[in-house]
C-alpha cells in the first residue's frame, strides 16, 4: 500500500517532466452514448489545450465505457493514450 500511496513521487522521480492532472467528465444519462461522445470530445480538446497534453488517458466504467467506445467509433484514438 505504501508504494501505491508513493507512486506519483517515484514515477516524478523516474521521468522529471511526469505531470498527473485529474478531471472529471460527467455524462448526461438521458443522452445518447454518441451524443456524449461529441460532447467528450471537446472536453477533450480542452483539456489538452489546458494542459499543452498531446494526448489523454480516460479510465471509464458503467455508461462511461459506452461513452468511450463511441468516441472511439466516432473520433478514432488519436486524441487517446490509454484507455
């Protein structure tokens, strides 16, 4: 549990220009799937322009995964690091 607890600082040490950043999407449940997408994908774009991040990693469950899945279907994984 400690090194999960240290990991940031060791992975900072590892790789110097390592920078973590968290945001949060929140999806509109009476949407559709693609309709969340399009709106993902400029959440997206913004934060890559907030962060001078080429690209992003998304963890997503439960709708979120079907959110992911569409984006990809429609915006490809260019923008996507990990997902």
């Amino acid at each position: 549990m400690r090194l999960l607890l240290r990991l940031p600082s060791i992975l900072w040490c590892l790789f110097p220009d390592f920078v973590m950043h968290s945001y949060y999407f929140g999806s509109d449940w009476r949407l559709d799937p693609f309709d969340n997408a399009a709106i993902l994908y400029d959440y997206i774009t913004d934060v890559k322009a907030a962060t001078g991040a080429k690209q992003v990693n998304i963890v997503a469950r439960c709708e979120g995964a079907n959110i992911a899945a569409a984006y990809l279907a429609q915006y490809g994984n260019d923008d996507i690091r990990c997902l």
